[in-house]
C-alpha cells in the first residue's frame, strides 16, 4: 500500500515542521512517499530542504521515500495529500504589501488590509490552477492549504474549482488552544475552545476543560496578566478590561488590527523605522534558518524556527490528515464551508470552526447565531472576502476598488484608489488577470 504526500511550496524554510510532523506520526499515519515541489526560483531552496529531509528521515529510520522536482504535474500522480505553502512573489512581494499602505497611513499586513486583499490577488488564480491540476491527476487527493489568506483561498477554491476536497489550515486556533492550557496549567488536550469566526477573524466563545467551562477564568487572565498567545510575527498589545469584560470573547490576535488600530499604526511605523517591514525580518530570519539548513550535521528541526509567526502549522496539518486518512471523527478546527454551523451566515462561505474530520472530510459542529456584538462586523468581513474573490478571478479594476472601499481597514473613497493604484502597479508582473484587462 502507498500513501503519497506532496508539498507544494517545498523549499519553504517551514517544510521540515510538516517532515516532523510526518515522522512522528509514522505509526498512524504511515507515509511511504513524499514529494517536495518549488518553481525555478526557488531550486536552491528546494535542494537544501530536500537534503535536510533526507537527513531527518533517515534518523528516523522510517521508511518514507523523499525526493523534490519542478515537475508539478509528474509529482502529482497517484498523491493522496496536497499540502501548499507557497507564496507568489515570494518576501519581495510581501514587503511591499507591508510597506505600501503604511505609508499612506494606513495598516500594511500580510493578511489585512490593503496587503491580505492583493496577497489574495496573486495567490488565488496560481491555487486554481493548481486545484484543477489535482483534480485532472489525482482526483482524490485531499488539497490541504495553508497558503494565506488561507480562509479567502480556501472559499475561492470550494466555491469556483472543480476540485472539493479542499481544507483550509492555520495555526492561530492551535496557538490558542495550546497558550489556553499553559495558562490553566493542564493538557491542550483537554482543553476545547469554542471557536466562531473566520479565518485571522476568529473569536473564542467559551473555553472547556475536560468538559467543565473555565471561561471565566481565562477572560480573568486574559484582563489580569494579558497573557499572550500571539505568533512571532505580532506584539501583542494586550487587551483592556473593559474590551474582554464587555465582549465576553476571547479576540485572536489579528483583532488588534481592527479594534487598536491607531496603536496598531503607532507599533508598526515604529517598528519599521528600527527594524524595516516584517517581510524584512523574516528575510534576515530565513537566511540564518537556510544557514542553519545546510549544516550536513542537523537532523532535526532547529528550534529557531519557532521564531517564524507560523511556527506549529504543521501539527495542524498532520493531525487533520492523520484524522482524514483514519476516519477518527475527532474535533479539529479548520476552515470549511459553514453549511448550517452558524445560522446566520450563508451555507457557502468558508468559515473557521471546529468541525468532526471523517474520512469524507470536515463536518462542521453546530456554533448557534452570531452574538450580537460581533454580527455587524463579521458580515462586513465575509461580505468584503466574496468582493476579493470576485475581484481575484475578474482581474476587473471596479471590483478591485469596491474590495478596497469595503474593508473597514481602508474604506475611504479617494485612499482606496491610490492604494489600488499603487499596488496594481507595484505586483503587475503577478497579476496577469488585471493586466490581460487592461487596468
Ligand atoms: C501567523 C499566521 C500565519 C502567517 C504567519 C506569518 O502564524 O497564522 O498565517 O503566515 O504568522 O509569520 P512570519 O514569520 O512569516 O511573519
């Protein structure tokens, strides 16, 4: 019997987590083949990944055949799992996501604002393609994505390819869950969070232990010692009494960008004035973990890889296919079309929520109506990620703009169309929806 896995994006200095993952799961979730796949650009990348997992492979002493190629198509025959983590235009791009808006005065990040919104643009027709691929040549593939925006991504993906075993992925409710039981001092095992939301949107409701509802003494915490479960990539602000005691729900740490927002712009221009934008950081970052990479000595994943915002993903990936693959019906929360879960939200938008993993995939547990609180703001949220997907798949200038107008991080006539402007300008080498229009 074979079970084959191929990882799109498999020069990402991220891999070696999800060749963890693999090994550590071995017993239940026995891999015998990996395929790790880049684009030319990436081949160096890919060569010392692919050595590296070789490597840690051969410690294990599993027996999983590794090998890397730029051959998409020739990877993908007979794969039973698709894994992408890839990232069109690579940290250039990013930077300028970051660093754009910024300077208009307004909030540049990788999945918010002005930069989640073009990050969209590049990525969602190179997933499609890729989706109508998996469907041509491995039609029962499961496609895994952690590709970001992953809950925009993963809607664009079910709602207009042919191919709909896809599962959207992110580490942030694995952060929460995980940083909940450190500060209840018990197992995150045992340890449930009701999640309702979407993807960097996600809201915890209640958080149970073993069953028992402990919220409160989380919301006690979160108020007390502001106690963090943010990723690298974000300083946590902490949040005020006021916020949690009135909202009564545990904020993720991406709600800092819509709820402290001028805070949010104070940190961040800082910490570009000292540091430049993010993607510059993780640049510097990646140089020392591909650094660290090439040492033929290392046979594990170094430890400073933790210092990347997306540190842990891979357990949520390997979990959610050691689920899939044994048909074990537990909880996971991951991002699947909401059919029913939330009442008050359409069958067809991809939510982010504990579902039950079959082998038929995610079956998404019951949440109940938005609270009031959050309504307003959550079908802005999903009503601007249909105007980005629409906008992504278009390539129309009109509907860029509205996608733009519409997110309440931006939403000012005249700003939005410089921003666009500029962004359009900035990425049109990956951007061919917009420029076969002629925008
Ligand atoms: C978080 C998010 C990921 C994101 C990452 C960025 O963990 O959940 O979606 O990709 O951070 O981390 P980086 O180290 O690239 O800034």
């Amino acid at each position: 019997m074979t079970l084959k896995l191929v990882i799109i994006g498999g020069g990402s200095s991220y891999t070696p987590e999800i060749i963890e993952g693999i090994i550590r799961r071995h017993d239940s979730f026995p891999v015998t083949e990996i395929v790790l796949v880049d684009i030319k650009t990436g081949q160096k990348k890919l060569e010392i990944i692919g050595d590296l997992s070789l490597r840690m492979i051969e410690k294990s002493a599993k027996s999983i055949k590794l090998s890397w190629t730029l051959d998409r198509k020739e990877a993908l025959k007979n794969a039973d799992f698709v894994s992408t983590q890839i990232r069109v235009g690579g940290l250039e791009a990013r930077s300028k996501d970051e660093r754009i808006p910024l300077s208009h005065g307004f909030i540049g990040q990788e999945t918010n604002g002005a930069g989640g919104i073009f990050k969209a643009f590049r990525t969602i027709p190179v997933l499609m393609e890729l989706a109508e691929d998996i469907h041509t040549i491995c039609p029962d593939a499961w496609m895994i994505n952690f590709t970001n925006p992953a809950g925009i991504v993963t809607e664009a993906l079910l709602k207009h390819s042919a191919h709909q075993k896809v599962i959207g992925v992110c580490n942030i409710p694995f952060n929460m869950r995980h940083s909940t039981a450190e500060i209840l001092g018990v197992s995150p095992d045992d340890v449930k969070i009701q999640f309702i939301g979407m993807n960097h949107f996600v809201f915890g409701q209640k958080v149970f232990v073993n069953g028992m509802d402990r919220t409160e003494d989380v919301v006690e915490k979160l108020v007390g010692d502001h106690f963090d479960y943010s990723p690298a990539n974000i300083v946590n602000l902490g949040w005020s009494k006021t916020f949690i005691e009135s909202t009564r729900l545990l904020p993720n740490p991406y709600h800092q960008y819509y709820f402290q927002t001028k805070d949010v712009l104070e940190k961040d221009l800082q910490a570009y004035k000292e540091n430049g934008t993010r993607a510059e950081v993780v640049q510097q970052l990646e140089e020392s973990l591909f650094e660290l990479y090439r040492n033929p000595e290392l046979r594990d994943k170094p430890k400073e890889l933790e210092k990347r915002g997306g540190a842990f993903y891979s357990d949520v990936a390997c979990s959610l296919m050691d689920s899939i693959y044994n048909n074990k019906e537990d909880v996971q929360t991951v991002n699947t079309f909401n059919n029913g879960a939330i009442p008050d939200l359409p069958n067809d938008a991809v939510i982010e929520a504990n579902c039950i993993i079959t082998n038929h995939g995610p079956r998404p547990i019951s949440i109940g109506p938005l609270p009031a609180t959050i309504k307003g703001l959550v079908y802005q949220m999903k009503a601007f990620e249909e105007l980005v997907i629409r906008a992504s798949i278009s390539g129309d200038y009109n509907d860029a703009y509205t996608a733009l107008l519409m997110n309440p991080l931006i939403g000012d006539e005249k700003r939005s169309k410089v921003l666009l402007d500029e962004l359009l300008e900035a990425h049109k080498a990956y951007l061919p929806q917009f420029n076969s229009r002629g925008n």
